[in-house]
C-alpha cells in the first residue's frame, strides 16, 4: 500500500470514529519549538508543571518515541457544547462538560491502530492524547489541521477553536498536509480578553496567571498561588481567550455522545447547571458517583470548593 491510499485508509477511519479532521506530519525534529519551549521554562511560564522541562529530547524528536516512526497522524475531536453554561453559575470550561477525554479520544486511537494493523500486520504505531512529552498542537498545525494562533490555540480555518488533538505516530510513510496560513492578523482580541494578564504576549501563556492552571492543574491553594489572581466565575477550567477569538464562531457543535454534558440523575440537571450551592453542599462519595470518569476527578471536590471560597474573598 502506497503513502496515498494509506493516506485514504486512515481518513476513512478517522470519520468512521467521529472526528472531525484529519492530517498527517513527517517525522522531524522541532528544534524551534524546543527552543520555545526553553524560554518559556526560563521565564517561569511553566509555573509548577515540572514535567513540561523533562524529557525535553524526546518532545524535540518524536522518533524517538517510536522505533522507525515516519508519520505523525493528527485527528481533531469535537466538542463545541449545544448550549453554553448560564454564565451567572460556576464556570466549567466546554471540555469538560462531559466525560474525560484522554479516555475517550485514546480509545478511538488504539482501535485506528488496530484496524492499521489488520491491514499492515508488521506496522507499529502508538497513540498520544495530552499523555506524552508531543507538541500536539505544532504537529496538528504541521499537518494542516490549522494554525497556532495568538492565544496558542490550534485553529482550525473551518472548524474553529473547540477542538481537541490526538496524536498517532506510525511508521509508515502517508501523504502529507500542507501548513495553512496564520489568520490573527491584527486580531488582539483572545490577549485583551484575558483577565488576568496570563496571555502576557502573542503566543504566550504565563502559566502562573492562568485560571485554567491555578483551577485544573496546580496542586497548590489558591491563596499560596505566586500570582492571586480573580478566578472570575471559574471553578474548573477557562474559555476566556478561546470565546473572544472571532473564529470560535466557527465549527458545528460537537455530536460525541461521550462529550454531552453530564447528566446528574439525583439533582435532575446536567454537569453545567450546577449552582454554587449545590456544590458547596456536594459529599465526597456523591462527587465519585458522578464524576469518576470526568475531567473534574483531576482537582477533586475540595480543589473546587476552594475555588467557589477564594472568588468571595476577593471580590
Ligand atoms: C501544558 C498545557 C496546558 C497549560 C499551558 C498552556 C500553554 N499554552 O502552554 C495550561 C494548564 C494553562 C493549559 C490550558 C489549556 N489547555 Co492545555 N495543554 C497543555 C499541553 C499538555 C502542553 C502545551 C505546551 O506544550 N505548552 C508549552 C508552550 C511553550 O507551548 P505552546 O503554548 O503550545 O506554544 C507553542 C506555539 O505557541 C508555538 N509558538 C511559540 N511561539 C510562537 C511564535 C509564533 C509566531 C508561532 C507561529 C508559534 C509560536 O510553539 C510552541 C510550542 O509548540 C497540551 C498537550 C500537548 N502535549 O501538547 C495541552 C493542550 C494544548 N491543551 C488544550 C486545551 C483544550 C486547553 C484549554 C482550552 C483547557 C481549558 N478550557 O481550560 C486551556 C487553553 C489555554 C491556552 N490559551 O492555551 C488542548 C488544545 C487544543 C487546541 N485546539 O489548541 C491541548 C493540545 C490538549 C489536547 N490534546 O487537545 N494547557
């Protein structure tokens, strides 16, 4: 099988799953990028995502993640909700509305690979969703999915800013996609939105001013944080930068039954529809009955109380 029909194998398999675009990369080192990513660790931006400074030659080289890679496949999953939080409620980034992707999007992954594999028995591949030391989005914008734009989302020209990336490297040659050109242009629109100064200049996030960071990923309370910052109506995750975009009005909303916002049988609402109340007076073995599976399980119940508490205090 030729690089071609491979090519036309995979897309087909990539719709067949449900995502919504697919591309392909050659294996190369991104030298640039490291050296991105070098500066952005000395300036702090990483705040504590420690891990973001290890394995740094792997991440440069993603050949040698996989013996003979020669291909990085890049498929796009999405996940724009039908209908938008209540903005008065406390804030739930769009992505997490439903179940956890790294799950959801691997699965449709390995069974890509296997059916790869039914075809090419001796091929090798692996899959990669947030899980590895890949920049997915460079790879998705080298594939032609996008470009990276000011806020360093990977924009997708027809599909917009809610998109998710998974990655699978093989070693096969494929046809390649061609880069896209940027469309910022003078567009400032996702660093004057940010409220809290994280978006400090064109393609760069200061981690450390994030209110995605400080309320998913930061182990730390909030009042120890470097930078207290207003956590605006947040308690998990932030769509600020992505809604001020002008092309997150494009894309259809997301059709995965696994991203519908969850639905919480004993409060008779969905995941979004939570009040302020409902989740200060949530226990700890309701939370894991609901959301065991969801992005939410990532900070724990008491991380987000905390959240709902400090918004108070500095208001
Ligand atoms: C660490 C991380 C975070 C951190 C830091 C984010 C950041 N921008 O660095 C935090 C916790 C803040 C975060 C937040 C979010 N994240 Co996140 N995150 C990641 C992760 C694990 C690594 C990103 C990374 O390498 N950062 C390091 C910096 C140096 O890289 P970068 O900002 O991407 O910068 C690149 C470009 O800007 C470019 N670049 C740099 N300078 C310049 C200059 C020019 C001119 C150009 C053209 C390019 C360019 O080079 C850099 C290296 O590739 C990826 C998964 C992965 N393995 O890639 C997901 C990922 C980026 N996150 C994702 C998502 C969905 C989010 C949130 C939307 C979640 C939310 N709603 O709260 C927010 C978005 C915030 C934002 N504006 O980025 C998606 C993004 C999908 C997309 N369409 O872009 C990813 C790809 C996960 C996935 N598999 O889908 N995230």
């Amino acid at each position: 099988m030729n690089g071609e029909e491979l090519y036309e194998v995979i897309s087909a398999l990539s719709i067949k799953a449900g995502f919504i675009d697919f591309g392909a990369a050659p294996v190369e080192k991104l030298t640039t990028e490291k050296l991105h990513l070098e500066e952005y660790i000395a300036e702090g931006h990483n705040a504590g995502m420690g891990y973001m400074a290890g394995n740094m030659s792997l991440r440069e080289d993603p050949g040698l993640l996989l013996e003979g890679a020669k291909s990085v496949l890049c498929f796009l999953a999405p996940y724009k909700p039908l209908v938008l939080q209540d903005e008065s409620l406390p804030g739930i980034a769009s992505y997490a509305y439903g179940m956890d992707y790294h799950r959801v999007i691997k699965d449709k992954l390995f069974k890509i690979i296997k059916e790869i594999k039914a075809l090419i028995p001796e091929a090798t591949a692996r899959a990669f969703t947030d899980s590895a030391p890949v920049f997915e989005r460079t790879w998705a914008a080298k594939a032609g999915l996008g470009f990276i734009g000011k806020s360093t989302f990977l924009i997708s020209r027809s599909h917009g800013l809610h998109t998710l990336i998974g990655v699978i490297i093989l070693d096969r040659e494929v046809k390649y996609g061609k880069m896209v050109p940027a469309g910022c242009g003078k567009c400032t629109k996702c660093l004057d939105s940010c409220p809290t100064g994280a978006l400090c200049r064109p393609f760069r996030v200061d981690a450390r001013k994030c209110i995605s960071y400080q309320t998913i990923e930061s182990k730390k309370e909030y009042v120890q944080e470097e930078f207290i910052i207003d956590l605006k109506n947040s308690i998990f995750g932030c769509d600020i930068c992505m809604n001020a975009c002008p092309w997150s009005a494009k894309g259809e909303p997301g059709l995965w039954q696994e991203f519908m916002p969850l639905s919480l049988a004993g409060y008779s609402k969905t995941l979004p529809e939570l009040n302020a109340g409902e989740w200060m007076a949530m226990e700890e073995d309701t939370f894991k009955e609901y959301f065991s599976e969801s992005p939410l399980s990532r900070p724990g119940l008491q991380k987000i109380k905390s959240g709902l508490v400090v918004k108070k205090d500095i208001r």
